[in-house]
C-alpha cells in the first residue's frame, strides 16, 4: 500500500487525491506514519472534512473570476491593449460568460441546485441550441478563423458591418427582425439586449430557447447555398431595405 507521493508510487487513485487534497490545503499524507500497519490505521480512520475541501475548490474555481477586466463588457475588452493585463486573467469568451450569458459565480440556480433551464421542459432540439449559445459555440464570425482582425469578423447577413457575435446576432442583426417581432412583439424589453434575453432565460427559458432556435435554424437557411438571400439582381435599396445582402459562401 503505497498512498503518499514520498514512496514514489504517485500514480495510483489515492495516491492523485491525495495530492488533491494537499492542493486545497489538507496535507494528509505528510503526516501519515511511516511504519505500514500505523499508516493503514491512520488513513483508515482518517475523517474527511468536505464543506472545507469543497469551499476550498470553490475558491479556487471562483478566483480567476474575480479578474475586474471580466467586469467589462466583452467589446470594449478586446478594444484594450494586451499588455499589462492582470496574471491568470481570462479571455474574453470568459468575459461574454460574465457579462452576456449569466454564467459564472453567482449565477442563479433552480431549487435543486440545476440550472433553472436544466428543471423546466424544453424541447430537446431547443435546449441544444440555447446551451450552444450559451456556451458561445455557434459557428458565429466573431469565432471563426481567429487569425483574422476581430473588427473582419463581420456578419454576412446584414448591411451594419457589425462583428458577427452572440449580442448582434440575438439583438441586433436586421437578418433576425422578423423572428424578434414573432417571438418578442409583445415584450420587446426582454430582447433589447442579450443581457436581457440571457436573463429572460432565467424566467422562461423555454421561450428563449425557441426563440434561439428559430434564429439558428434562419441563420443556417440563409447560409445555405439558394438559402433564400437577395440575388445579386436586386437593386442595393432592395438590400439596405431588407438588411439582408448576398452571402460570399467562400471561407474568410
Ligand atoms: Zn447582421
């Protein structure tokens, strides 16, 4: 029985979560005795204090969190310099968590400790798609091809020469009018911003959820090869008056 990394057998389960253990401040193993029948003894009436553990792990999660450029919003984050940021600090998907997506500590929870999204149905289709949002993995602009200047990042799908992000795409791409006055014709407030969408998603996360899901699948539509964009032969008033124009389908 090897359990303490000073034997050299660092490798085995025990072994790790001692490790962990001592990471999070509770060294068991340095004062394991030596003698083999004294060690088993000792770790076998060893009692864990896990709140403490747990909080510690907390801690140590919620940290980086509490970097103040996260407190910024994600555009006017990428705007700053680079240098001189702060050790450990996260980037700016951490920063569209934070500030777009209600993710991080804090966050609020349903009464058994989900997601309140995780304790309501939602069609399973629907639920994919928010969580992609989310979790800012859509297939957006602003995500693709990150060798290229974040403002070349634009949205294919209107004429505003916006980046192509989370916020433009469920607030303010013209591309999307249609389905924010189907979805949100009655309360416009809980879509004037994707705060305010994300956090509508605490109250009705079903709504959301289709209404995230209408906007993806119209997004793939117009994507599409003959997906239903204006040709080429419209006149640039027809463009400017549908916010729509003709996708380049090659890659940027
Ligand atoms: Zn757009």
């Amino acid at each position: 029985m090897h359990l303490d990394p000073a034997s050299g057998h660092t490798d085995c389960w025990a072994a790790q979560m001692l490790r962990l253990f001592s990471n999070l401040g509770s060294d068991y193993a340095a004062h394991a005795p030596a003698a083999l029948e004294e060690k088993i003894t000792y770790y076998s009436n060893l009692h864990l204090p896990v709140r403490q553990l747990v909080s510690a792990l907390q801690a140590r999660y919620d940290s980086p969190w509490a970097d103040e450029r996260l407190r910024e919003d994600p555009r006017t984050l990428v705007s700053l310099p680079t240098s001189g940021r702060p050790a450990g600090a996260l980037g700016v998907k951490a920063c569209r968590y934070l500030n777009w997506m209600g993710i991080s500590r804090g966050h609020r929870m349903g009464k058994h400790g989900m997601h309140v999204h995780c304790g309501t149905y939602i069609n399973a289709a629907h639920h994919q798609c928010m969580l992609r949002f989310r979790l800012c993995v859509w297939p957006l602009e602003v995500s693709r091809n990150g060798q290229r200047p974040r403002a070349a990042r634009v949205c294919r799908l209107c004429n505003a020469n916006a980046v192509e992000d989370e916020a433009h795409v469920a607030s303010e791409c013209m591309a999307y009018s249609a389905l924010r006055e189907k979805h949100w014709g009655q309360n416009p407030e809980d879509c004037m911003d994707i705060a305010a969408l994300m956090q509508h998603a605490h109250d009705d996360p079903r709504a959301v959820a289709h209404y995230l899901f209408d906007v993806h699948s119209h997004r793939t539509r117009l994507l599409q090869p003959g997906g239903g964009l204006k040709s080429s032969s419209h006149s640039h008033k027809d463009h400017k008056c549908s916010g729509v124009r003709k996708v380049r389908m090659t890659r940027r």
